[in-house]
C-alpha cells in the first residue's frame, strides 16, 4: 500500500504516470469539455435559429472557437505525448475499448479543428475572435472547399456527439454499479492508489 507521502507526492503531480493523471491532464480535461460542450450547443443553435439570430450565434461560435483553438490542440498533443494511464484492476480488454474512444474523441476534435477554419475561409469570410484577434484566409471563397469543410465539419460533430454520449454514460455506470476509481482519477491525483484488494 502506498505510504502517506507517496499519495501527497501523487496529489501534486503535475505530469501523467502509468496509472495516474496529473494536474495538467485534468485541468485540460475539464477545461475543454465545457467548451467544446458549448461549442457544440451553440453550433446547433445556428441551425435551428431565424437568419439574424443564426449570424450571432455563428460569430459567437468562431469567437469562443478560435480563441480556445490552441488549447484544444495543446489538449490533443498532449494526450498523444503523455499516452493513456491504466485504472488499476481493470482488464487490457476493457482498458483498450476506453483508449479506443478516447482516441476517436480526440480525431474527431482534431477534424472539427481543421475543418471549421476552412468552412469560415472557404465562405470567404475572416475569423474574428470577438473583433480581437481578426485572421484572414490564406485563399479565396470557394464553394467545393466550402461543400467539404462542411462535410467534414457536420459529420465529425455528429460522431463526436455520439461518442461523448457513450463516454459520458461510461463514466456515469462506472460511479453507479463500479467501486473502482475511474471518475475520481480524473478530479484529484493519486486517489486510484487503493490496492485492488481493498475495492
Ligand atoms: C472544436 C470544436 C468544435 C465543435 C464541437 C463545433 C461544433 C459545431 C456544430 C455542432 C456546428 C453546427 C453545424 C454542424 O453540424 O456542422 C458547427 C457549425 C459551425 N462551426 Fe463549429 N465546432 C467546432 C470548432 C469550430 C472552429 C474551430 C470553427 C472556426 C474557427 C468553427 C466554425 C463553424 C462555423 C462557421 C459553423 C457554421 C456553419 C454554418 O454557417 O451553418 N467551428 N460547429
Ligand atoms: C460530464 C462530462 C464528462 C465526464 C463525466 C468525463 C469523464 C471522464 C473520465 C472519468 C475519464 C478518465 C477515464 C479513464 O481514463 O479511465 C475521462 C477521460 C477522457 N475524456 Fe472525459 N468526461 C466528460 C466529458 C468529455 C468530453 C466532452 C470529451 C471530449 C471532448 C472527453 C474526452 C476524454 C478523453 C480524450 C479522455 C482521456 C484522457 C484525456 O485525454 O483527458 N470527455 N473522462
């Protein structure tokens, strides 16, 4: 069993080890699903809404999208760089079905990324974030590009929604029916130190 000041040491982490996330991992963890959380409500409210109201969810979306642009790509570097830590007891099976969906989480972010510029640009518009910072394309309006930024753009929201969804129910029937540590881990470091006799 680990010792006092082997858990206070885990509690301060900063970096992911094999079982544990850090400070960093959890902070951008958080941090992001309220964000791509409400990016993903706004984008849908420019579907559903009258066309003047659409055009100010539109730029309240490129807003709030560009400015947390570099986060979210940190977030994903920073997950391929840190790798995956294991919940101690869990079996490789199960272990290899989370990586799997939170890799595609991360692909698809990465596709909504790359594919939302390209829609703004394509349409020949620049992205403002909240008239700060103002970025122009590096190309012309293009309707094809537009038709495949949106494609791009559309589909990837909708298998990210589905996956967050799983993602989330997962969380949730690990708090409910498991006395593992899944969801704790990902609040505070160190607290998945129990051996998996003690669970
Ligand atoms: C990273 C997380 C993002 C999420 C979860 C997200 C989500 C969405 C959703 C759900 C829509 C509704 C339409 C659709 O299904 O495509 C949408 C539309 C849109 N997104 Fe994003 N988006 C993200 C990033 C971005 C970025 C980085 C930009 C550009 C800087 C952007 C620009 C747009 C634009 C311009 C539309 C409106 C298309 C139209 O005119 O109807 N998005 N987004
Ligand atoms: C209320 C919402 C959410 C809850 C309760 C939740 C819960 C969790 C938990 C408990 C873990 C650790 C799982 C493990 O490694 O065993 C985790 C990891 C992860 N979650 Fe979530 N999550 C939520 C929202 C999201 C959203 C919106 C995204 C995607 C945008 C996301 C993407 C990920 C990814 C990629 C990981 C792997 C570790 C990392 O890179 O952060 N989660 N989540």
């Amino acid at each position: 069993m680990p010792g006092k000041s082997q858990k206070q040491d885990a509690s301060s982490r900063l970096y992911d080890s094999a079982e544990i996330y850090g400070w960093i991992s959890i902070l951008l963890h958080w941090t992001t699903t309220i964000i791509v959380i409400a990016l993903w409500f706004i984008g849908m409210s420019i579907l559903d809404a009258p066309s003047e109201e659409a055009n100010e969810w539109r730029q309240l979306h490129i807003s709030i999208a560009a400015s947390a642009w570099l986060l979210i790509f940190f977030r994903i570097i920073w997950r391929l760089r840190s790798g995956h830590p294991h919940v101690r007891g869990q079996s490789v099976f199960i272990h290899r079905v989370a990586r799997f969906a939170h890799y595609g989480m991360l692909s698809f972010l990465a596709v909504m990324l790359l594919s939302g510029p390209l829609l703004v640009w394509s349409s020949g518009k620049q992205i403002s974030a909240f008239d700060v910072l103002v970025i122009s394309g590096p190309f012309g309006e293009s309707e094809t590009l537009r038709s495949f930024a949106w494609l791009l753009h559309s589909n990837a929201s909708l298998f990210l929604f589905v996956l967050i969804l799983l993602h989330i129910g997962g969380a949730l029937k690990h708090l409910m029916f498991h006395t593992d540590e899944t969801i704790i881990r990902m609040i505070w470091p160190g607290r998945q130190n129990k051996p998996v006799a003690e669970e």
